[in-house]
C-alpha cells in the first residue's frame, strides 16, 4: 500500500509544472497548463484574490538538524534525520530534485524546484490548477502567506480524489531572484490528523540561504 500510495501521489505532484510559455497580444508573458489554463508570469494572477497573512511565525524544529541545499536554487531544507528518509534525485530529469518518506508511516514530501522566477501567487495558481487536471474534484481547502524562517511564502491545502484514493497535499511555494520552490507534503486525507506534527515540522525546515 505504501509503495502505491506514493507512486500515485507523486505523479500527480509531477504535474505540477508541466506548462509552457506563451505571448498575448499586449506583448505579456503568461504560463499556460496542459488543461488550457493560465497565469501571468511574474505574479499577477488572472484572477485577483485576497490571501490571508497567518500571524505566527514559523521556525525550524530544533530536531531537525540536517539541512539538504538546491542545485538548482538557494533554498535549503533542514530534516529530521532520525524520522526522514531521502532521495535525492541524480538523473536531471525529473521535476522532483529530493523526494522524502517518514520512516514506518504513509507521509511523504518533495522539493520541486526550477531555476526560473514565478511570482509565488502564480506559483501556487499554477500548482492548483495542475492539480484539478490529475484530480477533477481537487479544490484548495486553506492558502494563506505565512513568515517561515524570516522568508514569505505561501502555504496551500489541496484535496482530492485520484484513483478512489483520497489525498491531500500540504506545502509551501516560495520564489526569488534564483528561481521557485515547492516544498510539499502528501498523505492520505485519514491520516492528516496523525501526522500533522510531522507537518508542520518538517515544512518549516523550509529557508533560504543569503
């Protein structure tokens, strides 16, 4: 089971930045998604929202003591090496630069990064509607910035239904001038509650070096 919950979750994670670049007439870029949706490059959503700020600030957990840095950015990712297990992707092919597993439990994570810079309200847009094209029934249930570290992110919730499994998705988007960050959590929608400590600490390991 645990082995097929996390191939299918992690192919829906994948999606998340299968897009392609295009050009409106006014001479603007915008970020389009294999289901015919799109964005603004840049941050400027198409659609404007307000998003919450969380008071609270977020730090890192003083058992997570082993930091894992980008190649391809200068975020960097401290975990909790007795709880977390990782992999840290080689063939430079797959969208998911380091993937993670708690040790004895259905929680996983995955840092998706790229080198290019996204506004992170278009990040998360962009996130969100890939999502919907894995799962039609995907809606965002929580989306808020949050300070994590000193850094401004945004933390999203997405539920949905792939293959009758029920799933949901918990992490944070984070860009700057060195490119885009998604630092995400997955799990059954049953098991949230049991392993939402682990949550938590392990996205606020979330940081970016100067």
């Amino acid at each position: 089971m645990k082995l097929y919950l996390s191939l299918i979750l992690c192919l829906f994670t994948l999606q998340v930045l299968a897009n392609q670049k295009a050009m409106t007439e006014e001479g603007e870029v915008v970020i389009l998604s294999d289901n015919g949706t799109w964005v603004y490059e840049g941050g400027r959503a198409t659609n404007l929202v307000e998003i919450p700020t969380n008071s609270n600030t977020f730090s890192k957990h003083i058992n997570s003591t082993f930091t894992l840095k980008s190649t391809k950015t200068n975020s960097t990712f401290a975990i909790d090496p007795k709880k977390w297990k990782f992999k840290k992707n080689e063939n430079g092919h797959d969208d998911a630069e380091y993937t993670f597993q708690l040790k004895d439990g259905d929680l996983y994570a995955m840092v998706i990064s790229e080198q290019v810079e996204i506004g992170i309200e278009a990040l998360a847009e962009i996130a969100f509607e890939n999502a919907k094209g894995a799962a039609p029934d995907a809606k965002v249930v929580k989306k808020e910035y949050r300070m994590v570290n000193g850094h401004k992110v945004i933390y999203m919730e997405i539920v949905g239904t792939i293959q009758s499994i029920k799933f949901k998705y918990l992490g944070y988007y984070f860009s700057n001038s060195s490119g885009s960050t998604q630092y995400l959590t997955y799990t059954g929608t049953n098991l949230e509650t049991q392993y939402k400590t682990d949550i938590n600490n392990f996205l606020n390991g979330f940081s970016v070096n100067p």
